[in-house]
C-alpha cells in the first residue's frame, strides 16, 4: 500500500461550526489546529511507504491521531471510535462531519511502520520542530533527564515454566511454518505437556520432581532443535524467531556434562551476586568478562543476558534501591528528557534501554538525540545516576553541555569522621601527594579502575606508624598506612571541584530545577499510562514511550496557552467558607 494523501488543510466549515458551538471552551485537540495548524504533513512520511500500490489513509492524520490517543491515554478501538463521533478529534483533523473513520486495526499497522528504525525519534523531533517555529521552544538554555522504570507485558515466570512456555512457543510458531514436517516428531505425551499454557498449579510439586520435569522438557526441547537443526529440515525454519528463542533459552538453562548428559542448571548463588557486583560496571556486562564458569556449579546468567519469557525476548530483570524499599521489575527504563527554562516545560528526547542498563551508560545517547536536534550550549540537570567526572568531562568536550548534578561524596566520609581524599595536596608534576600533617607519599603508580585509568598512591608505613592522627586518617589501629586511589589530573580536579560545590546552598538552590523532572515522570505515568508497556519488544515499547511523550507535550500546552479564539473562563466563584473569611477580615 502506497501513501496516502489529504491530511485535512483546510477544515470544512460545517465542521468548525459545529465543533466551536459544541466545545467553547475548546479542548487540547482543537488547540493543537488553532495553534500549530498542521503538526504533521504527510512530506514527512514520505520513505515510510511504497512509491505504487493502491493509496492508504493519510500518515499525517493516522499520527496525529496516534499523538492524540496517547495524551488520552485511549486504545485503539477507543482511538478509532474517537475519530468517528468526537467533533473536537474531526476539527483536529480536518474531517467531515460525516467522515466514517477507519478500522482501529490501521493505527496497529502504524505504529509497526513507525517501529522501523529512527523514525519514532523523527516523529517527536518533528513535532519539537514545530513548536519551535512557533516560538514554544527554545533550543538553547537547560534541560533535565530523569528515568523511569518500565514494566514488560508479559507475566513472570519461574524457570520451569520459562522453558515450557519456551518449547510450547516454538512448537506454535513451527506448527504454523510447517505442519507436515512438524507431525512425525510428535509424541503422545506432548500434547498434554505443551498443549495448554504452563502455570506454577499445573507443574509437579517438590524439588526433585520439578527437577525431572524440567529435564524432560530439556529433552524434548533437545530432540525439537536436532531435527530444526538437521540437513533433512526446510532451512527457512531455522530462522523463525521462537526456534531462536528456544535455541538461547536452552544454552541459558541446560548444560552438558563430561558424559554428555544434559543437566539442569543451578540458580545464582549469594557468592556469584557478590563477585558480580565487584566487577567494573562494563565488564560485567560481558559474559567472558566472568571466566569460564564451574561446570559442577553451573548456573543460569545474569540478569543483562537471561531471557525472562519467550514473547519478549529483549525484557530484562532489574533492581534498584529506593526511599521505600528495593524495586524489582522485569521490562525496560525510559528516559525523558524535557525543557526546565521559561515557558511550557516539553519533552524534547526520550531514549529507552534494557532495565539492568544504568542511566549513565544512556547518557551519551541522549547527548546525541539532543546535538541531532539542534539543542546545543545546554545546562543538563540529571540525577546522581548519571554523573561521573568522565561523563562531566565528555560532554563538556564532545557535546558543549555543562552536566549538573550531585556526584558521589567520598566514601570515607561516609564511613566515619577523618581525612578524606579532599584534605590531601597533589603535585601533578612529582606525581605524590601530600596529607595534611605534612608527609608526602612515595610517587604513584597507574593503575585499573571501574575499567578506567587511575593512581594508586601509597604513604610511608613508617611515617604513617607514628602519626598521631592515624586512627582519624585510616579509620583503624592497625598496622598499616593510608591508600588513596586518584583519577587522572583533569578528571582529579572535577571530582574535587564538584564534590566542593554541591555542598554550598547556592549550588543546591540552582540544583533544584532538577526536581520537576519527577513530576513528569509522575504525570506520563498515571495520566497517560507509560509504566506498563502495551506492546512487547524494545521496538514497539520506544513507539509507546515517544507517542506518549508527544501526547504529553500536546496536553501541557494547551493549558499553558487558553486558545484566544474562544471566550475566556469565568473565575471560580469562591466558596461559603472564603466569603466568610473575607468578611471577617473587613
């Protein structure tokens, strides 16, 4: 199908009588026409469609039309049937008042076309575009980034019924591909194991018969990807998505011992969590990062790499601290970056990334989804999440963005009262250090730290035996000497300029317009419903986290800017109580 045309530029009369005699007060959607006018055209979905084929609906509405469903957080019949019978969606639009509309099953096909690719990130820097033009944005002055977390639609499965749903998905989508080829490997037991969904009630009880259950599954999922895999097999099969689920699951969950057998792998364990939490944060996101594992001790992989259900391959589990207690979810993080200077408050950039992701390690994208966009010389105000002196430094250099925020105090402040790394006097070009009672350290040497380049220094034990402030400098009685760990002399002099600042009441007070970001997250959560995902895939769930940021932007600012075209609002009338309260008063 080819693209269509006629995205409503001028709205028919009848149209605008009705919709105004019926809404005087206006609504968002009607806004946005008197307002912006054409938000989209539909030049701006020109490679999104095929250049014959019978004409489709106009992109330009089917977008609008998809912004619009967001800010009211609407499904797709909802969205459809608003089309239909809302006056103020057909003076948006530019519809007859007799239009029908189109099936709801259109802004589906939609939103797959939007999965491609950059195209949902195209769609808001058009819009942001927009409203530059009309002088609601301005792409110079501050912006702000919080994330949020993101659950994935799909229910939570232990590993038991992870693997039979697995096989149960490859054995659907093979008997759809090819039922002929798929009959002679069916055995009589199969239709009763994989015949329903698996649910915890159905499976057997106690540890061992689970454990035999889960490795007859193994079994049978073994012999399934032999024949999947087998020169006598249609190829094509090979590459439908649920056989390479099942393929990845069955690395993640089973493992052959020396005898061949197949075993069922063990759980992470409190000493693996451990050992992985120690790791530098890049490195542990390698699998070979960890070595080779124990094969008498192996166990299931971490939480970047394991799949939690085979129809959402790419949601993750996550953990997070927070004031109320620790968060688990399984899914994605969004972030959503927005204006914080004069004016409305828009959301200009989102980025969405797998749940283990840290926020920091998103950080760069965003700072390129913002120079593509044009939004140069900003402040950014972000959350400890997203600082370090090397993110400080980055995008000061690459992006000519000054990053605010608090970075991380020193965690012998934290520990107990003495010394810190604050209190002790580099020289950059002896390459020692000197503590505040006057001694000097011997010359540092380089090291590897969090995968990064830094200086081990290390102070005389004797001098150090026989200081009187030893016990507040090294925290203990014993025997030992202070060891300090520096970063690089440009990054060195950040982290102490930084952590020097923020504790001033002026850099809190300049800090605090970081705050509004939670209310953003705050009103695209509950109003317009972004922390479950309504599609499945990081594709799909960044379509949904964009169109809602959009929608978002739409209801901000129609009740920043009244339209001037309608009369304005009378004011409230005050209550009983306030008019007596006035009285008194007089």
């Amino acid at each position: 199908m080819s693209m269509g045309s006629g995205s409503g530029r001028m709205i028919p009369s009848l149209t605008v009588r009705m919709a105004r005699a019926s809404n005087p007060r206006g609504t968002a959607a009607m806004w946005v026409r008197d307002r912006l006018d054409e938000l989209f055209t539909d030049e701006h979905f020109a490679d999104w469609y095929p250049a014959d084929g019978r004409r489709g609906l106009s992109p330009a509405r089917l977008a609008m039309v998809s912004v619009l469903q967001y800010a009211e957080n609407l499904t797709d019949r909802q969205a459809a049937e608003a089309v239909r019978c809302r006056l103020d969606w057909k003076y948006c639009l530019g519809l007859e008042l007799d239009d029908s509309g189109f099936d709801h099953s259109v802004l589906s096909e939609f939103r797959d076309r939007m999965a491609q690719g950059d195209r949902a990130d195209r769609l808001l820097a058009v819009m942001v575009d927009h409203l530059v033009a009309a002088g609601l944005v301005k792409r110079r002055g501050a912006v702000r980034t919080d994330s949020t977390h993101v659950l994935a639609a799909v229910r939570k499965l232990n590993r038991a019924e992870l693997v039979t749903e697995t096989l149960r998905a490859a054995l659907e989508q093979l008997a759809l591909a090819d039922e002929q080829w798929l009959a002679p490997l069916i055995t009589a037991d199969w239709a009763d194991r994989y015949g329903r969904p698996a649910i915890y009630h159905r499976l057997p009880k106690g540890k061992a018969a689970l454990e035999e259950y889960a490795l007859q599954v193994g079994a049978d999922g073994m012999r399934l990807l032999r024949a999947v895999f087998s020169d006598q097999a249609p190829p094509r099969l090979r590459g439908l998505p649920q056989v390479e689920i099942l393929r990845r699951v069955w690395v993640q969950q089973y493992w052959f011992d020396s005898s061949g057998r197949q075993r069922w792998r063990g759980p992470k364990s409190t000493k693996d969590r451990l050992s992985r939490r120690n790791m530098p944060r890049r490195a542990a996101s390698r699998p070979e990062a960890a070595g080779r594992p124990d094969p008498e001790k192996a166990s299931v992989p971490w939480a970047s790499m394991e799949i939690i259900s085979p129809y959402d391959a790419e949601a993750h589990y996550s953990q997070k601290l927070t004031a109320s207690g620790k968060k688990e979810w399984i899914g994605y993080r969004d972030h959503q970056s927005e204006t914080c200077g004069d004016g409305p408050h828009v959301i200009v950039q989102v980025t969405t990334r797998p749940a283990p992701e840290q926020d920091i390690d998103a950080l760069e994208q965003i700072h390129q989804d913002l120079a593509r966009q044009g939004f140069t010389d900003l402040e950014h105000f972000v959350d400890a999440g997203y600082i370090t002196p090397e993110s400080i430094d980055r995008a000061a250099r690459a992006h000519r963005v000054v990053l605010t925020g608090p970075v991380r105090a020193d965690p012998r402040a934290r520990e107990h009262p003495g010394f810190t790394k604050a209190d002790f006097t580099p020289d950059w070009e002896a390459r020692t250090l000197t503590c505040p009672r006057g001694v000097t350290s011997h010359p540092w040497k380089a090291t590897r730290g969090d995968g990064h380049e830094r200086l081990s220094v290390l102070f005389p034990k004797p001098a150090c035996r026989v200081c009187e402030a030893r016990q507040e400098c090294t925290g203990t009685a014993e025997d030992r000497s202070r060891h300090i760990i520096l970063l690089p002399q440009h990054l060195q002099e950040i982290q102490t300029r930084i952590r020097r600042e923020q504790d001033t009441v002026q850099w809190r007070q300049h800090y605090a317009i970081r705050a509004g970001c939670e209310a953003t997250v705050s009103e695209t959560v509950h109003a317009h419903g972004l922390r479950r995902c309504r599609y499945r895939g990081m594709a799909k769930t960044h379509v949904q986290h964009v169109l809602t940021a959009a929608g978002t932007n739409i209801i901000r600012l129609s009740g920043h800017f009244p339209p001037d075209t309608f009369p304005p609002c009378q004011p409230r009338p005050a209550s009983r109580f306030k008019r007596l309260c006035r009285t008194l008063t007089l």
